[in-house]
C-alpha cells in the first residue's frame, strides 16, 4: 500500500487519487475526495513562518468529511465547493470516515453528485 497523509483534523489516513500508481517515498497530494491545503504566514500575521529564513508554507491535508466540514464553516470554500466531486469515488476507505460509508448509491456529501452510469453510456 501506498504511504497515506493522516488528516490534519481527525487523523484518518487519506488516500491518494493515483494510490498504488506511485513508488518509492513520494506520493502524490490529490487526495481522493479530499483537499490539499498551503498556508503561508507573513509579518504581523495569524503567524510567521519567516520566508527570508527558509521557512515553507504550511500544508494541511484533509480527508472527505473535513473538507466538508471546513466548506460549511468558510462560505468562501463552499463557493468553491460548488462543481462537485462524484458520491461513487468516495465511498472506499481513506476517503470517508467509516460512519458514513455505503454500499447504496446516495450523496457523500451537498457537494457530491451521483451520475447515473445509464445516463454515461446514453
């Protein structure tokens, strides 16, 4: 198995969209269902992460749930939020938290879509 980011929030490890494609330590950031987050500070800032000093923008991986979470909390996210990610690409583990995983064809989430694989192939 591929290695896995935990999520920054709630600790699940979350999966790669390219799992398995991969060799070796490095392993892509597009996480399935997920976001992949940078964050810098500046002076006078929330914080310094000191660039002239080398310091590198933060990052912060989070699993389906949490992006959720963090789109209902900051309007501006769920703005974004809006084109959607499909239901079906997140019902493995590493993506959901097991509570809300399921076998039938529903909505993850209010930005997942469910496409109908009849309507695909129409």
């Amino acid at each position: 198995m591929t290695e896995r980011y935990s999520c920054d929030r709630c600790s699940v490890p979350t999966r790669s969209v390219f799992e398995g494609a991969t060799q070796g330590p490095a392993y892509p950031m597009q996480l399935d269902g997920g976001l992949h987050l940078t964050a810098a500070g500046y002076y006078g800032g929330f914080w310094d992460t000191m660039p002239f000093m080398g310091d590198e923008p933060v990052s912060f991986h989070l699993c389906h749930d949490c992006s959720a979470w963090l789109c209902r909390e900051i309007p501006k996210m769920a703005e974004r939020a809006e084109g959607g990610h499909f239901s079906s690409n997140v019902q493995d583990e590493g993506v959901l938290h097991s509570e809300h995983r399921s076998t039938a064809v529903e909505r993850c989430c209010e930005w997942g879509v469910i496409v109908d694989e009849r309507e695909e192939q129409g």
